[in-house]
C-alpha cells in the first residue's frame, strides 16, 4: 500500500519550496557578483553599459514557491479533515 496522499503533497511542497528558495539565493547571488564585478556590454549605438540580470528572472522561483506553499497547505488540509473523519468515526 503506498503512502497517504497528504504525505505525498507536504513532501512535493516542501522539495518545490527548497528548490524555488535555492533558484533565488542563485539569482541574487549572480546580482551580487554582477555588482561587485561588473561586465560592461557594447550596446549597438556603441556606448556600454553595465550588465544586469533581468527582472523576469524572479517570476519562475516566486511561481515555485507559490505552487509549493499551496501544495503544503492542501496536504495539512488531508492531513486535518481525514483526522477529524477518523475522529469522528472513533466516536
């Protein structure tokens, strides 16, 4: 018999919550880099500017984080209304 559904979603939730914290610790830190150590880009009207990461870069770790705060809260919603079931059968 395989584990309760519940358990199944805490577990994802939690690995894509981890994972969406590390994608932006990684990103910050490439934003940290690029400031201590700028890279000058040669634009096509032949001035430079310096090298930054886009703001679009966030949306994938913020939509990891979202989806796994929503999975965790669905999985402790199985986790509350099958204890209350087993609770009320119990008496």
């Amino acid at each position: 018999m395989g584990k309760p559904l519940e358990h199944v979603m805490l577990h994802r939730g939690l690995g894509w919550v981890c994972t969406g914290l590390v994608l932006l610790f990684a990103i910050q830190m490439l934003d940290v880099a690029l400031q201590m150590f700028p890279v000058t880009q040669l634009l096509e009207d032949g001035n430079a500017a310096n090298l930054e990461p886009p703001g679009s870069l966030y949306v994938i770790p913020v939509l990891m984080l979202l989806a796994g705060a929503s999975m965790i809260g669905r999985g402790m919603a199985g986790r509350r209304a099958a204890a209350t079931a087993t609770a009320e059968s119990t008496g």
